[in-house]
C-alpha cells in the first residue's frame, strides 16, 4: 500500500483531535483538515442539525464521502475525523491508504471532565453522560486500535 504524506487523528469526541491536529499542521507547516468542519462547510449545516434533519445514518455516509473526497485530494494533510468515523470497515481501509493513523486514547475520566459543558454532541444529549461516553467507548476502543498505527494517550495532557 503506497500511503501518503498524511497523519489522521482519531479518537473519541473530546480526546484532543482538533486541537492536537492543529497545533501539529501549524508547528509542521502542514494544512489542517477536521472532517466535521469540512462536511459543515460542503452542506451548509451544523452536525448536531444534519442528526436530527437526516439522522446519524446520512451523517455516517456524509463522513465516508468525505473521506473519499481527501483520499484524492489530500497530500502533507493532518486530519482529524470525528470519533464514529472508524466504526465503517470501509471508513477504517480509507484511513489506512489516506496516512499513518493516529488514536489519542482517552480516559473516561477525563473525558466526562472534558465534555461535561459541551452542548454541541448530538450522541451525548440527554442522559447520564458518564454512561453515555462509557457505552460508546465500550463499541468502539477495539476499532479505534484495528485502526490505528500509533496509541497516544492524552488524558492531563494539553498541547500549546
């Protein structure tokens, strides 16, 4: 497999990918891409609105068109994916030919500490957060590691 100059970010919601990711692009002049941002600006909306105008499913395809999209557009890219982007098998090959992945590990801890305030989750809306966040890491630690070639785990740790 001939990958390309690119380090993906993946990672539950809240471990640090945008901010990591741009502090990375900007310290290794390389472009920043968040693939959340990147299908709010291609459809005009908010994801939290295309959850509850399509449902998650349409957002699921959102985020492998996306994917696609970068896998030919892409080179000397960080990018960061949003945390349900590896769950697709096809979302998870994608992101091996596209560059070296990267998962930033995260604790619940810290994550309940981290999106405590955050409102703009759709999955995590309503409900006890920590079992949220639990019930989710619980499906997807094991994809996030079949993705991965690098583990970096980021509980405590702040990049400036």
């Amino acid at each position: 497999m001939n990958r390309k100059n690119n380090i993906i970010l993946i990672g539950f919601m809240g471990s640090g990918k945008t901010t990591f990711g741009r502090w990375i692009s900007t310290s290794h002049s390389m472009k920043f891409i968040d693939t959340d941002e990147y299908i709010e600006k291609k459809y005009n909306k908010l994801i939290k609105d295309i959850f509850r105008e399509s449902g998650e499913e349409a957002f699921r395809n959102m985020e492998t068109q996306a994917v696609r999209e970068l896998a030919d557009s892409c080179d000397n890219c960080v990018i960061s994916v949003g945390g349900g982007l590896p769950v697709r098998d096809i979302n998870r090959r994608l992101l091996k030919e596209l560059g070296i992945v990267v998962y930033l590990k995260t604790e619940v801890d810290e994550l309940v500490k981290r999106l405590s305030k955050d409102t703009s989750r759709p999955l995590l809306a309503g409900g006890n957060l920590r079992e949220k966040i639990e019930s989710l890491m619980t499906a997807r630690e094991a994809l996030y590691k079949d993705a991965a070639d690098v583990i970096v785990k980021t509980d405590g740790r702040r990049f400036e």
